[in-house]
C-alpha cells in the first residue's frame, strides 16, 4: 500500500488482483465535526481485523491507503435515509435518492457540496485531491441527470 499508514496488511484474498469493485455506501453526516462520511470511509470495511479501533487515530491516512490500493470501479451513494449526527440519537433524513459515479472522491465530494459543506475543508477528500486519487472541486465534477437534479436533492435534503 502507499504507505500513509499502511504499507503491508493482511487483505481477503478476494479483493486482490483484478476485478470490477463496486463501493456500495450510505451517506452519514456529522454538521458538529464538518463532514461527510460516504463512498471513501465504506473501504474501511475492507479491512478484516476485527477490532479496528486500532486505525482510527489515522483514519484518514489508512482510508487514503485503501482508496489508493483498492480503487472502487463505481461507486453508488444510497440516499434514501441519510444519518446525520451519532447514529444512535442521529436524525435521518428520508431523501430517496441514489449518486453513481466512477470518481468516489467526486461522490462523496458531491455528497458534501449538498448539505453546504466545501468539500477541500473535509481532510480526507482534500488529501484524496491533492494525491491524484480523484476530484473534489465541485464546479470540476460533471453530474448528469434531470435537469435540476442537485438543487432537488438539496431542497429534499433540507437544512441541517
């Protein structure tokens, strides 16, 4: 692996080689810490350890780590409840909406830019940028669709 914190672990034997990897994830919000948690932070399933407590200290170096190593080929955002805030007493917004997208820094990126967030003051997706590993300048992301599509997420979103 690159090495950001990760350089050798132990992967299921699945993932390795080559292979068409489809990231199916579910956007959690956290307004109180400023991001966004979607297609990237989903590759930390990845790991097979079974406490991962461990890494998460450096989460955003082992979460670059994966997105470098194991590069989904397409990434799909559920939407159709949306945490926001702690996933026990968090709020779910009910939004029934779907992202696609071969660029998971541009998905989660997107993600971020609907609920107001700029997606370079998110660490890891800034970091994801500046590493090559894909876009998060959302006026670069090409988002195809309905017409209005972003501003019908956002009004279905809503304010946090």
């Amino acid at each position: 692996m690159p090495g950001l914190h990760l350089q050798k672990h132990e992967m299921p034997a699945l993932i390795l080689g080559d292979s068409f990897h489809v990231n199916s994830a579910t956007l959690k919000v956290e307004p109180e810490k400023g991001t966004v948690w979607g297609g990237i932070k989903n590759l930390f399933g990845l790991l097979p350890d079974t406490d991962k407590r461990v890494f998460h200290s450096r989460l955003d170096d082992v979460l670059l780590d994966l997105l470098a190593t194991f590069r989904p080929s397409l990434t799909i955002m559920e939407l159709t409840e949306i945490v926001i805030g702690e996933r026990k007493a968090g709020e779910v917004r009910r939004v029934k909406g779907v992202v696609v997208g071969r660029d998971p820094v541009a998905v989660d990126a997107f993600c971020a830019g609907l609920f107001g967030f700029d997606p370079l003051t998110i660490p890891y997706l800034r970091r994801a940028r500046e590493l090559g590993l894909g876009e998060a300048l959302l006026d670069r992301i090409d988002v195809r669709g309905t017409k209005h599509q972003k501003s019908l997420l956002a009004d279905l979103i809503g304010p946090i």
